[in-house]
C-alpha cells in the first residue's frame, strides 16, 4: 500500500513539475538590454565591498541607496578585489586578480575602470601580478588628489608602490623607494603627493611630477614606536593634517602644511577610568573625522590586551581634537569599519555584514538606520564622492 501511494505522489508531481514547465515555455523570455542608470542620484548611494571570505573568487562590490536600503546593482572583483570611486564620482575603479583556472594557472592583475552610474565595464589596465592581495583597508588602493594616478599597494611579498595613469592606461612605475613602508596616504592640498607609514615609525613623502614618475621624495622624524606603541594604518585625514591612533589609545598627528612634515605632540583618548577598565580601539577602518566639526570617530573596546586590536566596536567614541576631550560615547554595534560623508554629515559603520547609519551633524551621533545583510563578510563601506 505504501508503495502503490508513493508512485501516485511521484506521478502527481511530474505532471506538476511538467504543466508548470509548459506554462512557463509559453512566456516570453526576458531580454537584457543594458544601459540603465543606478536608480538613485548619487549622493544616496553607498558602495560595500564584499569579500566573501568563504569563496574569495568571488568578490564584489555592492550598491545601496543609504536612505532606505534598496538594493541598486554589483560589480563583480574577483579574486579578493579592491574599489575606491573616481574623485569626480563618475568612475568606479577595482583592483583585482584573475587566474587561468580561477583558483590556479596564469595569474593576472588588472585594475578595471567601471561606468558609476551604468554599472558597466569600461576598460582593464594589466599592472605586475604583485598587487597586494589582502583586506581591504582604505589604503591599499587610493588615487592622487587630482585624479590623475592610482596609486596602489604590492607585496611580492616585498613591498613597492605601483602607479598607474588612468587616462593612457599604463603602469607608469614601481616606487622601490616605499620598500618596508605600508598604505597610501593622499595628501589633499597637494595634487600629486601622498604618504607612506615606513618601518621605523616614520612618514615617507612621495611627489610625482605630469608623467607619475617620483619628482622628489622627503622622509619625517619617527613618529612613533613600532615595539612600544604601534599605530592603526587608517588614516584620520585633514586638508593638512593626518592621524591615527595607536593599539593603546594614543593619537599621533603629522602637519604636512609645509615643505616638511611636522609632528605634534601625541595624546590619549583614555582618562583614568578608561585605562582602569582597559579600554583600548580595535578595528579595521577604525577612525574617521568629520572635517567641519574636528570630531574624531574611534571603535573601542574594553577589556583589552595583547591579541584584542581586530576586535569589534563596543562603543563608538567622539573626540574633539581641538580640546582632546571626549564628548560622546554611543554604542558600537560590533562595528570592523567605517566612514564618514562630510556634505551629509553623516556616518557609516560596518559589522562586517550589516551597515548602520548615523547622523553626526552634532557631537552625539543619532542612529538612523541599518542595511541589513549588505555583504557577507566586509571590512570597507564608502559614500559616492558626490556626497563628499
């Protein structure tokens, strides 16, 4: 009997599945036409950079209007890909590499050109197969302040600089001179010079002349102790002014508004209660500062110690580095990451999956909302340039 009922269950659903396939023969079939436009101006779009880490090969970019979490489209990276947009927010670019066999044979590394608002593929330039291949911290692929070269991170795993003119699209050079330096620093008052953080705790300062090549090149005075108080590569950047914050919540601050770098005094963003409980950041893209305020955006946790400074946020806390004294401290929702959009005033911190939403017009951040599921595993969220 049991039988006899199981051959008329599976009689019955192959007629299904076969009138349904029937049905579906009689519908047109979709046609991709192409060309359409991200449905959203671009001062709402946010773009997440997912890097699966589960399936590395498979990494891509996604877009999502900040204002009520839709959805707009993906490009695709690749292998363990890299995004920043174009300065003038007409371009996307991505950083990736390709392997004959995806996951073996011939390696090649490109960078890609990609329409910001199509979402459509422009163009390749093939760069050494050296590119760094690692998480995507903000400084491993930035352009100068112009526009007119990407600047980017190799490891072989000896580390250079590579630079590469968009408009010709050609690798112009490696800058060996970076060797034992790490990331890329743009400098924005300046249209073709970025730093480096370099081994000894010093910055290098690269000038590139109208061909990319290094026009002149100068070095700073140790700005930190790498044994006693190593420091977070994630830029907190003014218009002449860079900082960063250091494994045991310390701020170190280079002026760059002369010929020279110039090094101010370090400070804490710890008082006696927060060294009591061992309060300490911890993060990826840890630190942001929102230019027309001078607040300092920090992930912090307690309970630290050796082993703790990739831990998420507890807290998010905001300094002021006119008076280095906190003036709000919210929680941090497990945040890795984080950026801020300076027109909008607003803030963006990253789970690693979820991106949540802050307005910072005033010194408490006031949480707006959360993108749920905006990757599956994400260490960089950014605002399209138009929005600052």
């Amino acid at each position: 009997m049991k039988s006899m009922y199981r051959k008329t269950a599976a009689a019955s659903l192959l007629g299904l599945t076969l009138a349904a396939a029937a049905h579906a023969q009689d519908k047109p079939r979709e046609v991709l036409t192409g060309g359409h436009s991200v449905a959203a101006p671009q001062e709402n779009r946010i773009y997440v950079m997912d890097s699966v880490f589960n399936h590395l090969t498979e990494s891509r970019v996604h877009v999502f209007d900040v204002t009520n979490g839709k959805f707009l489209g993906m490009v695709p990276t690749s292998f363990n890909g890299h995004v920043q947009l174009s300065n003038d927010g007409k371009k996307i670019y991505t950083m990736t590499t390709y392997h004959e066999r995806v996951t073996r044979g011939k390696r090649t590394d490109v960078v890609e050109v990609w329409d910001a608002d199509k979402l459509t593929f422009d163009k390749e330039i093939i760069i050494p197969p050296k590119r760094v291949q690692g998480l995507n911290y903000d400084g491993m692929f930035r352009q100068t302040t112009d526009g007119r070269f990407i600047i980017l991170q190799n490891a072989s795993p000896a580390t250079s600089l590579g630079v590469v003119d968009v408009a010709k699209g050609d690798y112009v050079q490696d800058i060996t001179a970076a060797a034992g330096c790490w990331s890329v620093i743009p400098q924005p008052n300046r249209p073709r010079s970025f730093m480096t953080i370099c081994g000894d705790g010093a910055l290098l300062t690269l000038n590139l002349d109208e061909s990319g090549k290094v026009a002149s090149q100068s070095r700073s005075k140790p700005m930190f102790s790498t044994k006693d108080d190593p420091i977070f590569i994630a830029p907190a950047l003014q218009k002449d002014k860079v900082s960063f914050v250091s494994f045991y919540g310390n701020v170190y601050t280079a002026d760059f508004s002369g010929e020279e770098i110039k090094l101010e005094e370090p400070w804490s963003l710890l008082n006696d209660q927060d060294r009591a409980k061992n309060w300490v950041p911890g993060g990826y893209n840890l630190v942001g500062l929102h230019q027309a305020s001078g607040r300092l955006y920090v992930l912090m946790h307690p309970d630290g110690k050796e082993g703790t400074h990739k831990f998420p946020a507890a807290e998010i806390w905001v300094m002021d580095t006119k008076t280095k004294q906190r003036v709000a401290r919210i929680p941090g929702r497990d945040a890795l990451a984080m950026s801020i959009n300076q027109k909008a005033d607003r803030l963006l911190t990253l789970d690693g999956g979820n991106v949540h939403v802050y307005d910072i017009s005033q010194p408490e951040p006031v949480y707006l909302r959360t993108i749920e599921g905006a990757a599956e595993a994400s260490l960089q969220v950014q605002s399209h340039p138009s929005g600052g």
